[in-house]
C-alpha cells in the first residue's frame, strides 16, 4: 500500500486502509497492529459474499475483492456507481459528519498510520525491518441517520510519521461502502 501514498486521487478517489488481522500472530512474532475485529470484519466480508476466502494480504475495492493486485496491476476500475453526498467537518477533537441519505447507516471512524517501521524477529521475515502505510490504528462505529457528532479520541501513537482520518458510511446489515471522505490530519 505504500506505493499509493503519492498516487495522484489519494483520499479524494480512494482511500486505502490496511487491517492487520491476528489469526498469523502465532507463528513466530506478534503483528502489533493486529486486531481479532479486524479478523472478524474480514471472515464477514467472506460470509457475506464480498470475499472468496479469508486470506491475507487481500485487496477489497469497492467493497469486492480484487485479485489482479497478485498479477502486478495496480489500476482498478472506477465505480459508475451514484455515490451520496458525505462531508466531514473537524475542529480540534471534534467531529461532525453528515450523509445525505437519512436512513439508518453505521458511521465508521479510523485513525490511520502513515510510515511506521517494525523490526521483524522472528517468522518468515526475521531480520526484515517492513515499513507500513494506511494502518488501521483505532475504529469507531456509531448508528445514526444521516448526522453524527462526536468527540475523537486522541490518536493512538505507534511510531507514525504522519496520522491520517478516514470516515466512512455503511448499511447497518453490510459492510459495503457507502461513501467515504478521508486526509491527512495536519
């Protein structure tokens, strides 16, 4: 995903997020950003259809999966898909966002860590130092009806040289993106 990080369209045309999951953590090291949720959320997009399999890494766009990435290509077709009207307005810690559809949705919240590094000690990347973009750090999910408020938790510090926010929308039963707004937090 670091490849992305200067690609032109970043958090105005897509927004890539890394979700470590920890069904790997016990053959050798702990992935510190590893989360049992993000596992689950994962197992749930292959339940649901979106997926083929739980497997890692793997490529969701647009809600489906997206396999070409193991063959080398890094463009994906752009959704024609009508999209709603999400904006998001942050001042200090504090979080208004508001979705032209008025039904019940889940608003979704994700600190993101831009260049973190990790020495591998041990497993098939001992010694390897991986450096890391778009990782989902901290999410918050809350019901509402097209207007939400909140107040931000501070973002998590794990070594990242940049903290990015990415919000999203999705349906109540499904994980699909409704829409998404998201940058760098200065």
């Amino acid at each position: 995903l670091s490849s992305l990080k200067n690609r032109d369209g970043v958090f105005r045309t897509f927004i890539p997020m890394a979700f470590h999951v920890d069904y790997w953590n016990y053959i050798g090291w702990k992935d510190r950003f590893a989360s049992s949720e993000y596992s689950q959320r994962q197992r749930r997009y292959a339940r649901d259809g979106n997926i083929s399999q739980v497997y890692t890494p793997g490529f969701v766009i647009n809600s489906q999966e997206w396999r070409p990435w193991f063959r080398g290509a890094r463009n994906w077709e752009t959704s024609n898909e009508q999209v709603g009207n999400l904006t998001a307005d942050l001042q200090g810690n504090r979080l208004k966002v508001n979705f032209a559809d008025k039904t019940r949705n889940h608003l979704h919240v994700a600190y993101l860590g831009m260049g973190i590094e990790t020495q591998v000690k041990a497993g098939e990347n001992r010694g390897k130092t991986l450096t890391h973009d778009f990782v989902v750090l901290d999410v918050t999910t809350l019901p509402g009806e097209g207007e939400w408020q909140l107040k931000l938790p501070a973002a998590p510090d794990k070594g990242q040289q940049r903290t990015a926010l990415a919000i999203w929308v999705s349906p109540t039963d499904s994980q699909q993106v409704l829409q998404a707004v998201g940058g760098y937090l200065e």
